[in-house]
C-alpha cells in the first residue's frame, strides 16, 4: 500500500504503537496486581474508573489544548510523563491507593495524547487514504491492548510470577518501550495546522467557547452523535470484559488469570487481523450501516452463547468456544469502531479534530465508568454466566433498536 511509503505516517504510527502497546501493559498489570492484592472485582473495578474517569475529567479541555497547541511537542511531553509514572509504578507496586492514583494521572496524561494523533492522521495522510490509515490505527490501538496484556502475562511469569517481583519488572519495561517511543516520535516534522478562533481571549473562555462549538455540531448532524455513540459503546464493551474476563478464566476456564492472553488476548487479536484485512472488501460489497449492525448483532450473539455454554459445557469445550468468541469480537470490532472514525473525519473541519476526538473520550467517561462499576459490584454476588446472558440479550435489543438509523444515516 502506498501509504507505507509516507515516512511521517510510519513515524506517528510506529510511536502510537510503543506508547499503546507500554501503557496496555501497565494496565493489565495493574488489573492483576489489584485482583491478586484484593481478591475483589469491585477493586478492579476503581482501577478501571480510575482508568477512565480522566477523560470526563481532563478531557473536556484536552480537545481545545490539542487544537491550539503545537501537536508535535504536546506529544512528546506526554510520552516523557507517561515513561516516568511507569516507573513509579514499579515503587507502588504493593499499595493499593498509590496504584489508583498513578493509574489516574497515567489516565489524565493519555487524554493528550489520544486526540493528538486521532487529529494529526489527517493531516500526514491524503483522503483517499483515510480509511486505510484509521484502520492501521484502530488495529493497532486495539492491537495495543491485547499485544500489551500479552506481553505482560509471559513477562510477569518469568520474573516471579504477580505475587513477585514479575509486576515491577513490567512497569519498568513499559517504561523502557515508551522511552523508544519518544525518541521515534522526536523525528516526526512539524505539523502546521489551522488554528480555530477564540484565540485572542484567555484560555479558559476560549477552550469553554471551543468545547460549546464542537458539543453543538455533534447534537445538530446526526452522522457524528451516531458515530460518537458506536465508539463509546465500544469502549464500554472492552472495560466490562475486561473485568469480567479475569475472574472468567480463573473460575471458569480453571486457569491463571495470567492465562487471559493466551485464552482471549490473542484470539482477538487473530479476529482483528482478519477484520482489517478484509474491511476494504466488505465495504464495495455492504454499506457501512448495515456491517455495522452485522457487526453488532455477531458480537451479542456470542456473549449470550458463550454465558449459556460456561452453564452446560466442560471446562475443555469452554476453552475452545472462549477462544472461538474472542476470534469473532475481535472481528466485529473492526466494523464497529473504523467506520465511525473515518465519518467523523470526513464530517469535521480540520480545525476541530482535536475537540472532536476528545468529545469520544469525554463520553466513554460520563457513560462507561459508573455503570461498568456497578455491574462489577453486583457480581461479586452475581455468576459470570448469568451476566454475560443478560448482558447479550439486551445488547441484541440495542442493536435492533438502532438498527433503522445506521442503515439510514452511516451509508
């Protein structure tokens, strides 16, 4: 493809990647320090509001910083943060409240980061090439998650296991990686971008006034609420499994929970492979809308099979269906998170991408966190099996519900 032959692209890319790929496994390996220091889902569960209740928090300015900002060094301030609370992770390894609290400063740092790269694609790439390059990224920001907590399983058990120095020693790797990461962003160019109006006023008046202008344009064109939406309901569909997926595999599929990479990391990452592979196909055939809701009605289909299965089958045929059905989410994701990237570009002014992207951020936060939490706290009383039926089931009824306006609106 033509666009591996744009050197900025493969920089920005290649960064996205290290930085992905380090603060994944940081934050698996926080998920399980947390799980192995507590025994409780609902502690995994502030870990994961701590994971993202910044981006209500700090995001809601991040979009206007980004967009009045100088993009290159806002980047390269975040990794050189990033690389030194992972290090501090490695000190705080054995307390509880010192985890949450770098967790939410990591968290707080990431707001940058995200809509800075979402907004300076567009801008290292050509058009045409859009599509393309959001699903290298989306692959890899995806890709990022499970190669983080893959990664971060084996290494942890070769230096002595989460109960050992195995979670220090992944910090300080992740650190590490994130240090390669700003030196590789540190050759990107300038990117000269349009700043948006407002700037003469003081900055809280202007980010305010910026941040109204981008809430207004998603309320008023349909196209951007229902991409907004997709992307959040995907962000909350990633923060439930993975809390629930942890205590599945050790209660369930009768395993370490470090065995989470190999029984549902990897098969994703087969199943997003294979998506972005043959997105480009799939879309001359079948209108964006219409894969999209395909998408959606697969992946309600396998939570439910798989929480009616986890009732009736055995332990070795619950493996095999386990890694089956994270192959085929792994899949529909790519349909139900590249498409709405791609309208959002191609419906936004330039001058806005930054607040746009960060307006995503803002709303997995004011919508993912608190219910994620409360279906965590109900299930230390709650099977597993039980969640992932109801949960299916009424993810199928969203699905049918939203069906008539993604073939309408996102074609």
């Amino acid at each position: 493809m033509d666009i591996f032959k744009n050197t900025q692209f493969l920089k920005l890319w290649g960064n996205q990647v290290l930085l992905q790929v380090a603060f994944n496994m940081s934050n698996f390996t926080a998920l399980l320090l947390v799980n192995h220091l507590t025994n409780s889902r609902f502690s995994v569960a502030l870990l994961y509001a701590a994971l993202t209740l910044p981006a209500f928090a700090v995001g809601i300015f991040a979009g206007a910083v980004v967009d009045l900002s100088d993009r290159k060094k806002l980047m390269l301030i975040t990794d050189v943060c990033l690389a030194i609370l992972f290090a501090l992770y490695a000190l705080a390894s054995h307390h509880l409240v010192a985890i949450l609290a770098i967790a939410f400063t990591s968290a707080s740092i990431a707001q940058f980061f995200t809509p800075a790269e979402a907004a300076t694609l567009p801008l290292v790439v050509s058009n045409h090439q859009w599509e393309k390059a959001n699903s290298l990224f989306l692959f890899t920001a995806l890709g990022s998650v499970m190669l983080g907590y893959a990664l971060a399983g084996p290494i942890i058990e070769l230096f002595g296991g989460i109960g050992g120095d195995g979670a220090q020693f992944t910090f300080l790797v992740a650190g590490a990686v994130t240090a390669v990461g700003f030196l590789l962003r540190l050759s990107l160019r300038t990117i000269d971008t349009l700043k948006p109006e407002h700037l003469s006023e003081k900055f809280l008046i202007s980010t305010i006034k910026l941040t109204a202008e981008v809430v207004k344009l998603a309320r008023e064109k349909e196209k951007i609420y229902l991409s907004l939406l997709l992307l959040v309901l995907v962000e909350f569909n990633i923060g439930l499994l993975s809390i629930l997926f942890i205590d599945f595999v050790r209660s369930y599929l009768k395993l370490a929970t470090t065995a989470t990479s190999y029984f549902l990391v990897i098969p994703l990452v087969g199943g997003l492979v294979l998506g972005v592979s043959v997105l480009g196909k799939v879309q001359q055939k079948v209108a964006r809308g219409k894969a999209i809701f395909v998408s959606m009605l697969v992946f309600s289909l396998v939570i439910l099979v798989l929480g009616v299965c986890t009732l009736l089958a055995t332990t070795s045929l619950l493996r095999i269906l386990t890694v089956a059905g994270a192959f085929l989410i792994g899949c529909t994701i790519v349909f139900v998170a590249v498409n709405p990237r791609t309208i959002l570009q191609e419906n936004s002014s330039p001058e806005m991408l930054g607040r746009i992207f960060s307006l995503v951020t803002i709303s997995s936060a004011a919508v993912a966190p608190i219910p994620v939490m409360l279906i965590a706290l109900i299930t230390e009383k709650v099977p597993t099996p039980t969640v992932f039926i109801i949960y299916g089931i009424a993810f199928l009824g969203l699905s049918s519900f939203l069906r008539e306006r993604l073939v309408k609106h996102l074609n």
